[in-house]
C-alpha cells in the first residue's frame, strides 16, 4: 500500500519561500511510470492542482502559479518537493502530495494522498 | 471561482439516492473522459471513488456510479449511508493548457 507523507514548516512569511516534502513509502517513486503532484485547498474551499514531476525530473506546472513554483525530485530518498515562492496570505491553504496526474500516465488521476499539511502565510 | 460548477449542496435520506452535478465545458468535461470524483471526511485527505468518468476503485462501493453527458458528469450514490456524509469534488483535465482543473464541492448531507 503506497503512503504519502507531508512535511515542512507550517508557518511561512510573507514574500518568503515555501518549502514542502512529500515522502513516498509502500512503493518507489521510480517505478510504474507514475508521476507525482501537489494540490492545495485553501480554508473552506476546493481543490487546486499545482503541478507533476516524474521521477526523470519532467515537472508540469499550473499556468497560473507557474512563475513561483517549482517542484523537485529525490530518488535516493524516494522524496518529490514543492517550493513556492513570493508568497502572500492567498497561499495559506492546506497542501497534499498525491499520486497521479499525468493525462497520458498509468493513472490519469489522484489515487494516493497525504494527510495533508497546513501551510499558513503571516508575518 | 472554480473551474467546474457544482451545486453547493445536496441532501437526501438514508437508503435513497442522490445525484451530484459537475458541469464544465467542451474543453474540459465535454472532450475528456478524464473526469474523476473525490470523497472528503472533514479534517481528512481526498479519497479517489470514480476515475475515467464511471470506473470505481477497488475497495470503493458499487452504490457509487459515475457518468458523463456532453459537458456535464455526475456522481450518484445509492442506498444512501450516514457514513456518505461528506464533500465531494470533481476533476477533469482540461488540457494541455490548463491541465487539471476542479469543481467547488458539494456538501452531501444525509438525513
């Protein structure tokens, strides 16, 4: 069973950079073709995809947040990573890592979730 | 303002069924059968029930059936349960433009 796990601090300053870690366990990151993606849910509202990367290091990003984001990968650690940066109090959301999201992939979905962590942007 | 329209809310009782709306356009909805439907638990992660428009997960429960006509998909649950109770949000890709886009949610709330 593939397990997601989210880590990274939960309070972040404006105009500052956040950094999340997704850790992958049950499976490697490499393996089945699968691509891997963050999503966010601002408080009370729906989802927003942010972005895929491959274990090969191929990313795709959301055109509206693609300026700021980048997302990283780990192998060795069976890790994938989001940085967002400049970010203001509308990036304060609860963020997930989860498996899937490649249109043309094994899994044209998201199957496999973290928890989730809440990200809170003040000063 | 979210991508996909769904109702806000739908209520039904137990051991009827209720159908949610997801309607979006022909960018979206309308040219892909890449419409999927997520259960979420207050405090808990989205859980995947129908991927590809109508195929159900294994370990998901066959009151949950999906569909698609034109530019709209919907998500009917059987049988209603008061475990059912929760947000259910739909996705749909959209191309290579805007890849993945998601519905506002809809509150089912089991009578």
């Amino acid at each position: 069973q593939v397990q997601l796990q989210e880590s990274g601090p939960g309070l972040v300053k404006p105009s500052q950079t956040l950094s999340l870690t997704c850790t992958v366990s049950g499976g490697s990151i490499s393996s089945g073709g699968y691509y891997w993606s963050w999503i966010r849910q601002h408080p009370g509202k729906g989802l927003e995809w942010i972005g895929y990367i491959y274990y090969s290091g191929s990313t795709y990003y959301n055109p509206s947040l693609k300026s700021r984001v980048t997302i990283s990968v780990d192998t060795s650690k069976n890790q994938f990573s989001l940085k967002l940066s400049s970010v203001t109090a509308a990036d304060t959301a609860v963020y997930y890592c989860a498996r899937g999201g490649y249109s043309y992939g094994p899994n044209p979905y998201f199957d496999y979730w973290g928890q989730g962590t809440l990200v809170t942007v003040s000063s | 303002q979210s991508a996909l329209t769904q109702p806000a809310s739908v209520s039904g009782s137990p051991g009827q069924s209720i159908t949610i709306s997801c309607t979006g356009t022909s960018s979206d909805v309308g040219s892909y059968n890449l419409v999927s439907w997520y259960q979420q638990h207050p405090g808990k992660a989205p859980k995947l029930m129908i991927y590809e428009v109508s195929k159900r997960p294994s370990g998901v429960s066959n009151r949950f059936s999906g569909s698609k006509s034109g530019n709209t998909a919907s998500l009917t649950i059987s049988g209603l349960q008061a475990e059912d109770e929760a947000d259910y949000y739909c996705c749909s890709y959209a191309g290579s433009s805007s890849n993945w886009v998601f519905g506002g949610g809809t509150k089912l709330t089991v009578l």
